[in-house]
C-alpha cells in the first residue's frame, strides 16, 4: 500500500486502515510534496515556485477525548478513553522541507479543568514559541518558521505543559514530523529508498495494577492540583507496556528484496526507554542518523538500537526474501548502563515482509558514503582544547521513593524562572547526571537545539547515575 502515485517513494506501515483514512493522517506542504515527486529544481527560482503559499503547511488540530481500541497481536484488546487530535492516535505525520513555514491552529475542545490545558511543542527542531498554553475552550495559533539551513531528518511534535506531560503524551497525543533531504545533498537517499516513518508509543495491556485512567475526573474537576497528574492515564510501569507502532501492535511492513529500505523509529513513549533489536542475519543494518542528524560515517548496527523517551534514530535495512521480527529487546547485559527501571520489556515490534521482485546483489550501498553532512555553521564539533574545559554548569537530576517526592534539579524543583544565561556562539560544557538512591535513567532534552555529547549531535540523551558532558 502506497501513499498515492505522487509520492512515489515515500512509503508506509500496512495496517487494516482503508486507503481514504491512511491518506488523511499525512500532511505535506506543497514544496515537500514537489521534493518527493522530483517535480522541483534544488534551487527554486526567486518569484516563481519559491513563493509564501509553496514553503507553507497549515495544519488544523482539535483536542478532543476518543474512545480508542487496539487489537493486540496475541489476540486480545485494548480499550481507553485519551486526549487525541481530531479524534485520531497517532496524530497527522507532517512533512516540510529546510524554510517552510509550519502553522498549527490549535482548538482546544476538552472540558474544563488544569488536566486539560495543552501545548505544541516540536521536538528536535531548532525554533522557539512553544511555550504558550491553549487553555480549554480556546483557540490559538502558532507559526514557526523553520530556518533555510536547518538540519533534515526526522522529528516529532506532542503538547509539552509542565506537570501534564506524562498524562496527555502518555495518552498518545503526538505526530511524527519529517524534514527532507535537500535535492541534490549527500547522501542522496531518496532515490534509493523507500521510507518509512515508525512512531512507536505504548499502552498498558497487563500488569495494570497501579495504572489509572483520571481523565473524566480531570475533566469535571475544574481545580484539579496538576502536580496530582505525573502519572499517565493509559499506562503506568514499564513492565506493562505493550508497544505500538503507527497505532497498530505488531504490524507488517512490506519491503523489497536485496533494496534498502530506510527505517525513522520515533520513541514517543513518556517515560521509557526502548531497546529495538536488529534483525538476525542475512539482513544488514547501518545506523544512519540520531535525533534527527545524519551521521558522517554510517556504521553496521550489530546488537540494538537504544532510544531514551523523544530521541529518534534512522536505520538503513537491506534483507533477501523472508519474513523477520524486529523485537523489543530488554537485555539485561544492559542494565548496568541503563538501570532496572523505565524501560520497556522484550516483545515483538512488528513484522519485516520481504518480497515481491528480487534485486540482484547484496553489495553495499550503490550511493558513496557522505562526505559532508550539512549542519548550520553553529553546530561545529568542539575543538580538542574546548573539551578540556571545566564544567559550565552541573546538574544533577534528584529525587527519592517517598510517595511525596518532587523531582528536581541540583534537590531543588522545576521553577520557570530560574534562567541560565548563555552567550550566543560561544560553547560551553554541561555535566549531567542522575543521583537517586536506586538505578534510575533519566532523558535529558534541551529545546531548540542540539548538543555535542561522545562525539555526535544529540536532542535526547539517557542520563544514568555517571556524569555526562555535553556541549
């Protein structure tokens, strides 16, 4: 199943949604959509295509409640009333290009109550604005302007209010959100691969027992503390999760043989890591981007692939005829890196389909490896005598298991004023850990940017109780 003949290369998961309701659920602006039918010169000429209308997506969201039903593979269900746009989970997957202009007119339709207000936030891209609350009731509207030299790759967009995280993105509510290679830039992927966007969240199936679902109490009680909130409504622990992708568990996604295929795996969960493991061999796998930049060198991923809640990574994947599972894959050599909590347990993602008219060879990639990556001039890797500079600044994320315990930053909590001040263009060394009695994780994301953390640009990082230092 294809996404219509314009669009060519741009592929999709196989579900059971009718062709008129997969269509729905993808938003392009009218220059992306000339991107992907290779309609569009890399240089659009001044005052003929490279006008307002053509670097615009207007894209209409209304919060709702939905009642929402899953069909898990193992032949059960899931059912749950949750905060959705448009009445959908997962949101619209939103594709633009490097300039456009990104218009979010967002109606805010739930009830009355502190539960209920929301935000946008795109997470990843290197813009500001996403800070304003739409209150129940109200309608607002956000406009972003992505800079002409922004990095390309793959993002993703969920309300970001604090104290209300968790519950409303717990609950589902976020889209996938991709930033296309430019025309004619290395490596020139879209001629070679197919794509597929895989935004992965989770629901509790089993092990329920401290989940709840607050939602329409939230919605009646209009004074609500919100602090009361840090738990989701639809999951809780991690050993209960049981993973989505696109909305479906355990879909199959059809691939042809001996081409590549390239994978943008999203963890929008809110709280948990998720390990993907690769397909056994004969299937080959580089590792091609993470959190949303492309990667100088290309590396074979030989184990797992290891995504913090928000962080992304592209994947390269080439196999011979058969049909593989690509897994979750909680192994416990890694818990002394990445603890024994949030993090999602083993079971299967979805299901890799390989066939369908065979390619001849099993050789590495046709397109050279990239010589240059294209990042704005301010995200240059730090100088070996700037990464022997002394912490900036030091963090450490802190909290205890007592039933009234606030997380926080350096034992104190989140306060919206508290600013550090950084000089524009000059780089500083953060140094970031966890201190908690037990072997806790923590994602730490910074918005609007990225930083430069053992030698490649991240958004979102794992903190574990060792310090990290991150530019």
């Amino acid at each position: 199943m294809r996404l219509g003949l314009r669009w060519t290369r741009l592929c999709f998961l196989v579900t059971l949604l009718p062709l008129a309701e997969a269509l729905s659920s993808f938003l392009a602006s009218p220059r992306a959509k000339s991107w992907l039918g290779g309609s569009v010169s890399p240089t659009p000429l001044p005052g003929l295509l490279d006008d307002l209308f053509e670097h615009q997506l207007v894209v209409d969201l209304t919060l709702t409640t939905a009642r929402v039903e899953i069909a898990l593979h193992d032949g059960s269900s899931v059912g749950f009333t949750t905060r959705a746009y448009d009445g959908k989970v997962p949101a619209p997957t939103l594709v633009v290009t490097p300039g456009d202009h990104l218009i979010f007119n967002i109606t805010n339709a739930l009830g009355r109550g502190l539960t209920n207000r929301t935000s946008i936030h795109l997470h990843g891209l290197h813009v500001g604005n996403d800070g304003i609350v739409v209150e129940p009731g109200e309608s607002l509207t956000f406009k972003f302007t992505i800079p002409s030299h922004h990095p390309s790759g793959t993002f993703w967009y969920h309300p970001h209010v604090h104290g209300l995280i968790n519950s409303q993105l717990g609950g589902l509510l976020a889209g996938a959100l991709v930033v296309l290679d430019r025309p004619g830039d290395p490596p020139a992927l879209r001629d070679h691969a197919c794509d597929h966007v895989l935004l992965i969240q989770a629901v509790c199936a089993v092990d329920c027992h401290h989940a709840h679902d607050e939602l329409a109490h939230a919605i009646q009680a209009p004074m609500m503390d919100p602090r009361r909130q840090f738990f989701v409504d639809v999951q809780s622990n991690s050993s209960g999760l049981h993973v989505l992708v696109n909305g479906a568990s355990v879909p199959v996604l059809d691939v042809l043989p001996h081409k590549w295929t390239r994978l943008r795996y999203i963890n929008a969960i809110a709280n948990s890591i998720v390990e993907i493991a690769n397909p056994p061999p004969p299937c080959m796998t580089l590792l091609l981007a993470r959190d949303g930049i492309t990667k100088p060198n290309w590396t074979p991923l030989v184990e797992a692939v290891v995504l913090p809640p928000g962080s992304r990574a592209d994947l390269l994947i080439r196999c011979p005829p058969t049909v593989a599972e690509i897994t979750v894959d909680r192994n416990p050599a890694r818990t002394g890196n990445l603890g024994h909590h949030h993090r999602v347990q083993s079971q299967p993602l979805m299901l890799l389909r390989v066939q369908g008219v065979e390619l001849n060879s099993m050789e590495p990639p046709k397109w050279p490896q990239p010589s240059h990556v294209s990042l704005p001039t301010y995200m240059r890797a730090p100088t070996s005598t700037q990464l022997q500079r002394n912490c900036s600044f030091n963090y450490a994320f802190t909290a205890n298991d007592t039933a009234m315990s606030t997380f926080g930053v350096n034992g104190e909590p989140f306060r919206h004023e508290a600013v550090d001040t950084l000089v524009q263009g000059v780089p500083q060394l953060w140094c970031v850990c966890v201190a908690h009695p037990e072997q806790h994780n923590h994602p730490f994301h910074v918005h609007g940017t990225h930083f430069y953390v053992n030698g490649e640009w991240r958004d979102t990082i794992p903190v574990l109780r060792s310090t990290e230092r991150v530019w």
